[in-house]
C-alpha cells in the first residue's frame, strides 16, 4: 500500500535552532510530539522539548528537577567508562539499576495563522513540578470537549511513567489534576465527545507487551472499565509496539484513530484503527498496512532515525492536518484524506 501522507513542501516546519533553551547552560536537542488544536481562529502546537547541557566526549549528563523548586534542576554527570553505567539507547541510560532519561522535557506553545508557518513561544509553557515529574513531561495530546481543552500528557520520574491531565479554557491559566493513570502508561488521549455520557480514552500501558487500552470516566478524572482495544501484531509492521496517536475522529464509518506501530527495528509507522461509534470497545478495521512510513530523509537520520510519529493533528472537512514528530528531533506537517484511510480498511 503506498504511503497515503502528503508532506508539506518545506518540511520541517520546528527545528531545534527555532527554540530558545529556557535557561543558560542548556542545548535543544530536540523539539517533537506536538499536540495540536484550534484557538480563536489560529493552530497552535504543544510542543515538546528536550533540552540538556553541554555534552563532553568523556561523559553524560542529564538534567533533573527538583520537586520542591521547579525552576531548580540539578545536573547529574557520569563518566562513560562506570562500569556501573548502561548506555547505547540515545534516549536514556541506567547508573546503578536507576533508569534516566538523556533530556530534560518540558512543553512549549507554537501559533500560526495558517497551521504551515509557526512563531514558537519564548519561554515554556509547562514544566515539570513535583515528584512525579522530576525528569520531565512529555508528548502531549490535546481534546477540546464544550470548551474546555483537555490536555493528556506523561509525567516522567524515577518512579516511572504514567498520565497526567491539565485543562485550560484561554491557553493562559492552566489547571492540573495530577497523575490519572498511573505507571506504567502513557500516549493518552481523551475523544473529542462523552459517549453515553462517560468521558472516553485511549491509553498505553506498558510492561512487557505495548497495546492500546480503553478506559472510561464519569468525570475525567476517575477511570475505569479498563479494556485491551489493539495488540501488537507479530511479524507484521507493527510487531514490537503500538500506542493511540490523538482524540479519535468522528466518521460517518465510525471513530478513526490514527496510531504509531514499531517493529523490532524500532522503525516507527502510523496505521489506522476504525472504531464503532456507539461502543468504542468494537474494532470495526485495522490498517494491513502503514499509512505513512519514514521515508523521507529527514525522518530516517536524527536523534532516533526512522521514526514518524504523531499526537496531533487538525481536522477541516475530509483533510486531517497531521503534525508528527520525524527522528525523535523536529516536527513536520503532512495532509492525509479522511476517505483515502477508510479506503484502505475496506
């Protein structure tokens, strides 16, 4: 099947160089995973960035929080020849059994008048508070349910990973109400409407195997119900993980999800999964085969080549407006059509 993305002309639209590193000392390494939305008739991107410090040839370094100070992070250095130090992956590393992550993330509003070109903010938007977020957020998703923009997120600790959850009604005074899913989990994101009056999300709990959940909530809040929506395939493009990509879309077919699949090449594609509308619980379709894969340059070579991967997208008529992060490093834009991804589910 070919690939059914239409890439913008200009990509990447956000590189690291865009992005002013929120302090002295610190380098963007990446700018990626944006969720996306509409707002008073502009687009605007949650981004995430990774920044950490200066590197040297002889060891690593990574930033971390301090949970009482969030404008506080300490720098944590270890020399490459510890013999209790584990590394390879350019994501993260292991010093004495504790997992850390190579980055510090935080996330930072971009806006457009024409969802193609985008001024990205001065400073972050959101940044890591507390415990629970010590070594960053990450990859947001955005829903904007009778107002009120609900925005789904990992919170990332030595404890773990789970899912965090923030309102806003102005994209100015935020609201947290703290980890809603706990470890191991993340890619979440909320529908865009109640269904029988419940708040209805997709989730991915980890732990050996990667599949996509469902859950539902009377309040958003507390959830329940947890059901196994997708698995990963054996042998097939997306044998070793799968997670959801942003809120569903309402079709006349039913709800399409466009998700991220990996094989064991961590190679990373996007497919589609069409849901029933009345009970989401029911997987109608799945994509055989990928809608979009990584095969411009710009999406094989970076801090993690051979990734596309997305949590936001804008939807006008039949176009979905995809906004992806390509090789864990820069975001990018691409058009795909409603009906084209219903035709090749049958």
């Amino acid at each position: 099947m070919a690939d059914l993305a239409k890439r913008f002309a200009f990509n990447p639209i956000i590189c690291p160089d865009d992005v002013r590193p929120s302090r002295d000392g610190m380098d963007v390494a990446c700018v990626l995973n944006p969720g996306a939305f509409q707002y008073q008739g502009r687009t605007g991107l949650l981004l995430r960035v990774a920044e950490r410090p200066h590197q040297t040839e002889e060891t690593i370094t990574t930033p971390v929080i301090d949970p009482s100070d969030p404008s506080g992070v300490s720098i944590l250095e270890f020399r490459k020849d510890d013999p209790d130090l584990s590394y390879g992956d350019p994501r993260g590393f292991t010093h004495k059994g504790q997992n850390y992550l190579t980055t510090l993330s935080h996330l930072r509003l971009a806006w457009s008048e024409n969802g193609e070109q985008f001024s990205v903010d001065p400073a972050p938007t959101l940044i890591g508070q507390g415990e629970l977020e010590t070594f960053g957020v990450e990859d947001a998703r955005v829903t904007e349910i009778d107002g009120t923009y609900h925005i789904t997120y990992t919170q990332v600790s030595e404890r773990g990973f789970g899912v965090g959850h923030i309102t806003t009604q102005d994209w100015r005074a935020y609201e947290r109400h703290g980890m809603i899913i706990p470890p191991y989990n993340k890619d979440c994101a909320f529908f865009t409407e109640k269904i029988h009056g419940e708040y209805v999300a997709l989730h991915r709990p980890s732990g050996g195997v990667h599949n996509i959940w469902i859950a539902f909530s009377p309040d958003g809040k507390y959830w329940g119900r947890h059901a196994c929506l997708a698995a990963a395939r054996p042998g097939q493009w997306d044998s070793q993980r799968i997670g959801c990509g942003t809120a569903p879309i309402r079709t006349d077919a039913g709800w399409l999800e466009i998700y991220h699949g990996a094989n064991h090449d961590q190679r990373y594609c996007l497919g589609a999964l069409l849901l029933d509308l009345d009970n989401p619980t029911k997987v109608l379709a799945r994509s055989a085969e990928p809608i979009m894969e990584p095969i411009a340059p710009y999406e094989q070579k970076g801090f993690l080549g051979n990734v596309v991967f997305t949590n936001g997208h804008v939807v006008d008529g039949d176009t979905i407006t995809v906004y992806y992060g390509a090789s864990d490093e820069i975001v990018c834009g691409a058009r795909m059509s409603i009906a084209e991804i219903l035709a090749t589910l049958g």
